[in-house]
C-alpha cells in the first residue's frame, strides 16, 4: 500500500465514524433515481462485456456493492478502513469484500469487466488522479467500463469532526472536463458525462461519468 499520508488519516477516519456513516447511508440511495437509473445503466454495460466481476473501490458499508449484485453482476468491494470492511462482510455475509486502496489494487491486469468509485475519488489528492485511473485501468478488461460520482466543484475542504468524532478528512472537488480529460490520458473513451444540480441537504451539483476502456471489444 502507498505511503502516501492521507491514506492513513483516510483510514482512521473511516474507522471511527464507520457504524455511524453506514446508518447516515442506510436510506441514501432510495433517494437518488438518477444515481440508480445509471448504475443499472452501468451493470448492463458491464454484462454485454461477458466479464461481469465487478469491483466497488471505495466501497464504504457495502450498499451500492450488495445493488451491484443484485443487478446480476459479480460484485465486489474495496474498501481503505478495516472498519468498514468489517461492517460490510457482517452486514452482506455473502459478498467479497476485502481492504485495500485504489492507488495499488490487488488484482490481475484485465480481470474486471467493471469498476466503479461511487464518492470514493474524492479523497484522492487532485495530483494523484492520473496515478489511480491508470491503475483503475490496468484492472479493466479491453471494453470494460468504469463509473464515477463526485462533488462538482474547484475548491478542496478539510473536516476535522463527524458524527461528534474527530477525524481528518479532505474532500477535493471534481470537474468532469478535467476528469473526462484524464480519463482520455489514461485510455478511456468517455460514453457519459451527467452533472445534476444540487438538491436537499447536498451542497454542490454532483457528477457522474461513465467510461469503457480503449481496446478489443470496445462498443462503438
């Protein structure tokens, strides 16, 4: 794993705030139809690959991870904090989830038909984003897809407590066109770009992308 020092402030954060964040999370998707029209969107991409291991990097308590599985693909998660990984494997016993971070995933080269970073980039320091989607990509199969979500925006902001717990977490915006550049530096082909305003409680429009890696087999 890298030495790369948010990695652990990352970490431990995650740990003490994880049972509290997985309840915060409980409910989010069913509300959000966008986000699940386009992972199902995303999971039918991935099974026209016929490669349907998937891997949710970034997993967090594993909600979206269980969705993918329940969407017909092989799912699944990753996840930095052995405290959500813990949470994970006892809430969802029949899934795979295992520690691990995204700047050097355990995997073969071209073993994923998907990969998906649902909120889980935003972490990753803006000058490492060409390090991991070039990892993201050396996982994929020729064709396989990838998709994203992130916070729209330019600024990058520091949390010191969560749920009345100290932590150390900074969040970095995304842009989708600097994204969707560094995805094309990286070998993907763009399909998608959606970025929906902001809504509810949420402070900044949201983005999400969805992207297939260049190669043999690559839809047209």
């Amino acid at each position: 794993m890298s030495d790369h020092a948010f990695l652990a402030t990352t970490r431990d954060s995650y740990d003490s705030m994880a049972v509290d964040y997985a309840e915060w999370l409980r409910s989010d998707l069913d509300e959000r139809p966008l986000d699940r029209a386009l992972l199902a969107t995303f999971a039918e991409r991935v099974r026209a690959t016929g490669n349907l291991s998937v891997a949710d990097v970034g997993c967090g308590p594993g909600r979206v991870t269980v969705l993918l599985d329940r969407l017909g693909l092989d799912a699944s998660g990753i996840d930095l904090s052995p405290g959500m990984i813990a949470l994970a494997r006892r809430t969802y016993p029949g899934l795979r989830f295992e520690v691990g971070s995204m700047l050097a995933l355990d995997l073969p080269d071209a073993s994923l038909g998907g990969l998906l970073a649902y909120y889980s980039v935003i972490h990753v320091p803006w000058e490492l984003r060409p390090a991991v989607f070039a990892e993201f990509h050396r996982v994929l199969v020729p064709g396989g897809h990838l998709m994203l979500a992130f916070q729209v925006g330019d600024d990058r902001t520091r949390h010191t407590e969560a749920f009345g717990r100290p932590v150390d977490l900074t969040f970095h915006r995304q842009r989708p066109e600097e994204i969707a550049d560094l995805l094309r530096e990286a070998g993907f082909e763009l399909w998608v770009t959606t970025v929906k305003q902001r809504e509810g409680t949420e402070k900044t429009p949201q983005g999400l992308v969805i992207a297939h890696k260049r190669g043999a087999g690559s839809p047209g």
